[in-house]
C-alpha cells in the first residue's frame, strides 16, 4: 500500500561528515512539482535548496515518455545554480528557528531557510470496507511503481477502484506499460477508457480466501480480480503542520490537508496541494509559486467524489501496521476514549511503522463517525524512518 521502495541489499556507506547549510527557499522534494518550484523560485532571484530522499525526478522516473522532460528539467536546475541533495531525507522542521533537520549520505545535517516548499507528494489513501486486508489489494501509487518496473505479468486481472481523476491516471499508465485492466469502477462517472466500467458505484467488499478474487459492487456486480488498485489519494501533511501551515480534515472521502501561507512562509505544491496530473505537475507547481510570490497561496484542491466510495465496516482494518480494526476504535470510543490522542494511545494506531501516514484518514473517518473531533495528534521528528547509525556518524 505504501508503494515503498525495496530496501537497500547492503547498508549506505556514511561518511561521518554531516553537512550544514544555507539558503532562501529551501524545496523538500524532487519530483516534478519540486522541480517546477524550485526553478520558479530561483528564477525570483532566490538562492534554493532542495531535498530528495531518492533520485530527483520522482513520478516521472517511471513514465518512459516522460525522459526527455526529465533531461531538460536537470540541466535547467544546474544552469540556475540549484543545491540539489538527493538521497537526503528531511527528518523535521523547525520553523521558529528556520531549520530543516535531515539526513544523507554523509550523515546527518541542517539547512537553514527563511521559505520551505512542500513538494511531498501523497499517499494512497485506504478505505474501511470489508476484507480490505486481503493480499493483491494496492494503491495506486504502488500500481504505478510495479507497472513502471515491469512486474505485472500479462495473465493477471486487475481492476481499478477510484476518483475520476485517479482512475484516468492509472488506465494512462497501464497504456504507457502496456499492462492490460480487466475493469475501472468509481463513484464518479467513468470517462470512456476503452475499459469495462462501472459508474456511480461503491466498493462493499473485497472476496478471496489467501488472496483477493473479486469484488462486490453496491450495483450487486461481481468483478473478479487478482489485483484491487485503489485510486484514492491522501496528500502528504505531516512535514507541513510542521512548519506552521493551516490544515484540516475535508473531501469524500476526507483526507487531511495542509494549506500553504504568508506567514509563516510555507508553500504546498503538487500532490502534496492536490494536483494530482503527472505530465502538468511542473507546470501547476510553477503556478502555485507564482501566486505566493504575490501574497495569494492557491488553495488545496480536496478529492471531491460524487458519492462516499464505501461503506465503513466494523471489521474492516484501520491501521494495518497495528492491526487495528473499526470495531477497536468503537470499542475504544465507547469506554469513554473521546479525544484522538487518547484513542492513539489505547488502540495503537498510527504507532507502526508508517507513523499514521496511510491510517491517519480513515482512522478520522471513522472517529468523526462516532462523534470524536478530527483533531491530529502530535507529530514530532523524525518525521521518517531513520537509521541509528546515522544519526550517530557526524563528527562533532
């Protein structure tokens, strides 16, 4: 579901220097909506610097027809004098004292900033319906991650359930991998994919015994399957309440969202602001900036179905690092849990090891059902995995 990548066969060689840092813009990101903000920022005439956990080029690194772009958008980053740090995750952020707390190949570092751009990204945002446990049931993300690697093999049956927007982006990367869908369905109008559709549907369970088979339908169709991709997106949020931007709890289904601001000084890009298209993502970062620069920040776009995409169910799974069920958190609620901190603490959730990233949504979801305030409990660094090693190997 995370669509994370796998892990390294031989632990990253660190050199034990640490790095420290200075700059105006400092852009945590390097797909293509941080590219497209960081060279609109330098193009203002700020000195920028810019945070990639992996290789810059995120999204478009599995989109073959994307290469050239991607060429382009390296050598206009280097013509501009951009401090590009990949392989560099940013840990936290401290926005009173304007430093960004990392981590990289030579251990563990500090950028200090007076602007910070989101270029985050998204999650796959789960839903609460029954068996959404089952083995073969992924994100779209990760549909797009496997299909651009080739790992789909060509008997497979795959459906995909989700927003008009999500489901047009994954039947043009099935097109651009040549992976062939069995089924797109959504609680939206489906557009004419050349795809078997259903319109105007929800999602009520998932059906297989070791793995996923089918699905049912509000219609009362059954469509079968060997992979479920969800298409439902939640952007990234916790590195931005971080740095002091507005967020809330909004959409159907509802997902947190972060705001970018004046004041303090935090730009949302991208995914990360809803914009979900691949091939426009530099340009709609480049938009988002040019409106900061002057005073009017572009508002989050909130996935908006016609419809909830399913029913929540009380065995249904909310946090699947704790295995934590709807009934738990009734349960929970009942005992007289009331507040979101307090139902963190008694159920478990959002303590694994994706620290709430994918359950924070659906765990909200479903408190706000029983009455409870979708309020976020505390997010504190490291807002990542991190090794020990590490954090230990600056020398000091």
């Amino acid at each position: 579901m995370s669509a994370a990548g796998d892990l390294a066969a031989e632990a990253r060689p660190s050199t034990g220097s640490g790095f420290s840092s200075t700059c105006d813009v400092l852009v945590v990101g390097g797909g293509p909506a941080g590219i497209g903000a960081a060279l609109t920022m330098a193009g203002a005439g700020r000195s920028v610097t810019m945070l990639e956990a992996n290789r810059v080029g995120g999204s478009w690194l599995l989109r073959r027809s994307l290469g050239d772009d991607l060429r382009r958008a390296k050598v206009a980053l280097a013509a501009l004098e951009i401090s590009v740090l990949e392989n560099t995750t940013c840990l936290g952020l401290y926005p009173e004292e304007g430093i960004a707390a990392a981590v990289g190949p030579g251990g563990p570092g500090e950028v200090r900033y007076d602007v910070v751009v989101m270029a985050t990204g998204a999650y796959d945002r789960p839903l609460s319906f029954s068996g959404n446990d089952l083995p073969g049931i992924i994100g779209l993300r990760g549909f797009e991650s496997f299909a651009g690697q080739g790992s789909f093999d060509s008997k497979l049956r795959i459906g995909v359930f989700g927003g008009s927007a999500e489901v047009e982006r994954a039947r043009a990367m099935a097109d651009e991998t040549d992976v062939s869908l069995s089924w797109i369905a959504s609680p939206d109008e489906v557009p004419d994919l050349g795809v078997p559709a259903h319109s105007a549907v929800q999602l009520h369970r998932a059906q297989g015994r070791r793995a996923i088979s089918s699905v049912v339908l509000s219609s009362g169709a059954r469509l079968e399957c060997d992979f479920l991709v969800l298409g439902f997106t939640q952007p990234t949020w916790e590195l931005a309440a971080a740095a002091g931007a507005p967020i809330s709890f909004a959409g159907r289904p509802p997902v947190v969202v972060a705001e970018s601001r004046v004041d303090p000084p935090v730009v949302v890009v991208g995914e990360a602001a809803g914009d979900l298209g691949i091939r426009t993502a530099c340009e709609d970062a480049e938009g988002r900036v040019r409106s900061w620069l002057r005073g009017e920040p572009a508002p989050t776009r909130v996935g908006e179905t016609a419809q909830d995409p399913a029913p929540i169910c009380d065995d249904a799974f909310v946090c699947f690092c704790e295995d934590v069920r709807v009934r738990d958190v009734q349960k929970a609620v009942a005992e007289g849990f009331t507040h979101t901190e307090l139902l963190k603490r008694r159920t478990g959730i959002s303590t694994g090891p994706c620290q709430g990233k994918l359950c924070m949504p659906a765990f909200l979801e479903v408190a706000t059902s029983l009455g409870v305030s979708p309020e976020l409990p505390t997010t504190r660094p490291p807002l990542r995995p991190v090794r020990l090693a590490d954090l230990g190997s600056a020398r000091v």
